[in-house]
C-alpha cells in the first residue's frame, strides 16, 4: 500500500501554478518541485510508477480507484 496526494507544480508556460492529473507519493512530489494540496488517500502500489516513478496515470482517482482486474487499455 501507498499514499499518495494531490499536488501542485509551477507551469512555466502559463506562468502560474497547475494541479497534476496525476496523484503522487511524497518522494515524488518533492522529485518534481511540487507541493501537496490534499490529505492522503492510501491505494495499491499496483496504480503507482506505470509511467512515472511514484505517480499514478494521468486521470486516475485515487478516491474511487479501479475494481478488480479490470481492463485500463485499449489493444
């Protein structure tokens, strides 16, 4: 099991602060520069690093993960 948040990082190209669509482990969040915006919600380790070291998928909801075994991606 892991803990992971909601953050925020700098987007330089907007020039203001943006919240990830993706949620993180502390480590992760400070690997980036960012900062936690939420409380932690604890999860499977199985939803973390799929593309990023200590985040989840960019759209995943740590509040109501996926059930079971079910399928994520389109072949």
């Amino acid at each position: 099991m892991a803990v992971v948040y909601r953050f925020q990082t700098w987007d330089i190209t907007n020039d203001c602060f943006q919240t990830s669509r993706r949620w993180a482990a502390k480590e992760a969040i400070e690997r980036v520069g960012g900062q936690v915006i939420s409380e932690g919600i604890e999860i499977d380790d199985k939803f973390l690093g799929g593309e990023v070291d200590g985040m989840t998928a960019r759209g995943f909801d740590a509040r109501n993960p996926p059930s079971g075994d079910f399928q994520t991606r389109v072949r």
